[in-house]
C-alpha cells in the first residue's frame, strides 16, 4: 500500500490542509484493515505524504483496530532523512511556514522520547513526515530501499542481462538522482548493459554523473 493513497498531499480533502494537524490515521487504518483480512506481511510505500505526525496517527489506528498481531511491517523508502530533521526537509512543500517547520521539529523530537524505541538517530527514519520512524520504534518495522524492492520485484537482474539495453524515463535527471532514486539503482545493477535515459530537463548538477549513462536524451 502507499501512505499517499490515504495520507497524501493530493489525496481528497475537506476543508483547507494544514501541516501541523494533518496525521496518518487513514494510513494505519488501511494496515490494521490488512492485518484483520489475514496479511501478515505489509509493505507501505512511504511517499507524497501531507502529514509531519511521526507516525503516531497511523500507531493510535493500528491499535484502534487490534493491533499488528503477528504481522510484519516493511516501509520502503528513498530518503536518507532523519526522525527530527523531516519537518525541516519535506514541512515546506507540505505547506509549513519557518515558524511551523520550528513547531513541527519539537514535536518530532518529543514524539521521539517517548517511542520504545528512540527513532531519532537511524537514516530513513524521516520518510512520510516520520511515518517509517513511528513504524520502526513502535513495531520493529524494516525499512528497505524503494527503488530495490521494485526491481527485486520486477526481477530486473535476470531481465537486464538479457537486455541489449535499459531506457530509463525521467521528468529530470539532476544532483539528486544519484541519491537513491530508482535510476541510480538501475545503474548500479545494469551490469553492462547500457543504459539510455530520455528525459523532460537535466540539471547543471548532474555534473560528471551523466557519464554512467550511454546517452541523456533531452526532450525540451
């Protein structure tokens, strides 16, 4: 399941969105809705989040509907981001202001403390506002890299070594790409089988990175 799908900045709202109260009930409900219909293993993908709660929505629906039982928890994520540093990186685009990125910080931070386990200190932890660190102190869930799970998935390996080669498509390749997003995966894994990205823009910060690929096709 994905954390967008109930707990999303695009997801259909009533009323005006707001950074400080929007929570990941809607999440926990989905996983406690899979835990009581028999899943025992829940994969969430933490992405495109509206909420900076640190997971306790999603906790407080979780044990609302039963708890997690003998079921597994498994938050794939891209972000390296810490606990207490979610509000500072993703709070803007969600809507907060300095002064509510300053508000969120603290209650990440005290959200921290009284968590089984202390969140604050493990990367990737800052995923979905703090939603894979809610997860990861509460109920010891794994947190795996996105992009690995789906070409795990796809069997992307076998596939590519039989490939004459890979096209990859992205709105932009840039400073970031490298940065564990599903292409610097492909990348690593494309053995030598070239690689051809055709792309929306390409960042001056792209920098010698663009010579892992055979060719960048720039669309603009």
């Amino acid at each position: 399941m994905e954390i967008a799908a109930a707990s999303g900045i695009t997801t259909p709202h009533d009323g005006p969105r707001d950074p400080v109260t929007a929570d990941t009930y809607g999440t926990g409900m989905l996983i406690a809705a899979a835990v009581r219909r028999g899943a025992r293993r829940i994969v969430v993908a933490a992405g495109g989040s509206a909420t900076t709660d640190g997971g306790l929505g999603a906790i407080s629906a979780i044990e609302d509907g039963g708890g997690l039982g003998d079921a597994s928890i498994t938050v794939l994520t891209d972000v390296t981001t810490r606990y207490v540093d979610a509000a500072r990186v993703f709070a803007p685009q969600k809507g907060a202001d300095p002064a509510t990125v300053d508000k969120l910080t603290r209650r990440l931070a005290e959200t921290a403390r009284h968590l089984p386990r202390d969140p604050a200190s493990v990367d990737g932890n800052g995923a979905a506002g703090g939603f894979s660190g809610g997860m990861w102190a509460q109920y010891g869930a794994e947190l795996r890299s996105g992009a690995e799970h789906v070409l795990d998935a796809a069997g992307f390996d076998a596939l590519a070594a039989q490939a004459a080669a890979v096209v990859v498509g992205e709105g932009r390749v840039d400073g970031q790409t490298r940065d564990g997003k599903i292409i610097s995966a492909i990348l690593a894994r494309a053995g030598s089988t070239p690689v051809y990205a055709v792309v929306g823009s390409v960042g001056a910060d792209l920098g010698d990175y663009r010579s892992q690929f055979a060719e960048v096709i720039d669309r603009t």
